[in-house]
C-alpha cells in the first residue's frame, strides 16, 4: 500500500484588523479568515491602539504585537488553533500588565 504526501502551501497574512470581538488576517490568495478576539487573551485585555499595532513577521506567516509579546501563526488561525499559552502564563503576564498601569 501506498500513499501519497500532500504538501499545503500556507499562504501569506497580507492585512490585519482586530476589532472588539474578531481578529481579521487578509490573506495574499485572496480569502479572509476571522477568528474570535476571545481566542486570545492578550488581544482582549490590550486597548484599541495595542491591538492596532502589529507587524507581519516571517514574509507574512505571522503576525507580532509588541508591546503585548504576542505573536500569531497564519497556520495556527487557519487550522483553528487558539492561543496556546499556559493560564498559569498569562495570569502573569496580566498582573505584571496591571501592576504597570498603576
């Protein structure tokens, strides 16, 4: 028996927009794919002009937030992976967000 290996091309985030609720990536073939914000923690705690300031990285294949050290695959959102990142992780990162605000 033989089988066969499909490669998948990912294609490229070209576009992001993040709203109150939903994480938008454009992508270079054309289709937009919107994820829940709930997905990620990060996003939903950050105000609007953390959210807003982002960069593609790796040609594309990613997307990064700074200021709130989130980082996104365009695999992970099209596979429909949310943040994978430890309760115990982001209770720290939340603390030490709130304790800077103070």
């Amino acid at each position: 028996m033989s089988t066969s290996v499909v490669n998948q091309q990912i294609p490229c985030a070209q576009n992001i927009k993040v709203t109150e609720d939903t994480l938008s990536v454009d992508l270079e073939d054309g289709r937009t794919i919107s994820v829940p914000l709930a997905w990620f923690p990060r996003l939903v705690h950050a105000t609007a002009e953390e959210r807003n300031t982002w960069r593609l990285i790796g040609n594309g294949e990613g997307i990064h937030w700074k200021s709130l050290d989130e980082d996104i695959s365009v695999e992970g959102l099209l596979s429909g992976h949310a943040s994978g990142e430890s309760q115990i992780s982001f209770k720290k990162w939340l603390e030490k967000r709130n304790a800077l605000q103070k």
